[in-house]
C-alpha cells in the first residue's frame, strides 16, 4: 500500500515539470506565416485584426488554447483590454 502511494506521489511530481507550449513556435522556428508583416498592428485593438488573413487564432490571458502547432496560422496574442500584444505564427 505504502509503495502505491509512494509511486502515485513520484508520478505526480513528474507531471509538473512539464510546461504547456500552447502553440508557440520554437525560438528559432522560421516566419512561415509571414507574422513579421503585420508587428506594426501590436498596441492596437483587436477589431485591427479582422483585416489578417486566415488561419488566425486571437486569444486573450485567461482563453484556453490548443497545443496544436500550425506553422501556416497567425497567433494573435490580446491583452486583458483587448489590444494585441503579440503576432506570431503557430
């Protein structure tokens, strides 16, 4: 009994190192949705991104986001007040 909860306590530790990539591209991961084009909309509100081509996501700190990684869609990124905070591809 003891080594069930001892194994069970072990597993869950292992589970908390791994972090969620929420569908970020790697650091080094190549413009493949052509995201530097549009950084001049960061600051701006988030109707300024109906103009964005698809695929798009926009989501906000507190929406869930897949894991997915879809180098040909653009991340919008909002704040708390909707305005974008960051574009990237994923």
């Amino acid at each position: 009994m003891k080594y069930t909860i001892l194994a069970a306590l072990m597993l869950a530790g292992c589970g908390a190192a791994i972090a969620p990539t929420a569908g970020r591209a790697p650091a080094n991961a190549p413009d493949t949705c052509n995201a530097v084009a549009y950084q001049g909309l960061i600051g701006s509100d988030a109707a300024s991104s109906l103009a964005l081509p698809e695929p798009k996501r926009l989501y906000g700190p507190n929406d869930a986001v897949t894991t997915d990684f879809n180098p040909a869609r653009l991340n919008v990124q909002l704040d708390e007040i909707d305005n974008i905070v960051a574009i990237t591809c994923g």
